[in-house]
C-alpha cells in the first residue's frame, strides 16, 4: 500500500477524503483556499497505520519506511 494524503482546514478539520497522489491533494486544497480566501489549508500525508487486532499492537509503514 502507498501512503495517501488528507487536507485540514486552518488546523483543526479533516476530511474523511483520501487522495491517492500529492497532485490531486493539492488542487483540492487549492480549490479550497480560493474559496475561503485568507485562510490556510495543510497537506498531510499519512505515513504508517497502526492498529491493535488481538492480541497484539501492530505498525505497518505505508511505503516501508521505518523513520
């Protein structure tokens, strides 16, 4: 799986949208902040899930990364 990106509005909404590529999370982003001038919309890229299923914690890196 490779990572994915959201965009937050002013820091402090996120979107349940994901996108694929940095390209189309930018031109929504931009679209965005053309509509709501004066205000800043942040890029965020996901890079590792983690989840708990039973019985153990787990961490998987989206793109193999082990930062």
């Amino acid at each position: 799986m490779k990572p994915f990106y959201y965009i937050s509005f002013n820091s402090r909404d996120l979107w349940a949208i994901k996108y694929k590529t940095l390209k189309s999370a930018v031109e929504a982003a931009e679209e965005m902040a053309a509509d709501h001038a004066g205000t800043s919309i942040e890029i965020l890229k996901c890079m590792a899930i983690s989840s708990s299923p039973k019985p153990h914690v787990t961490t998987f890196y989206l793109d193999r990364a082990t930062e």
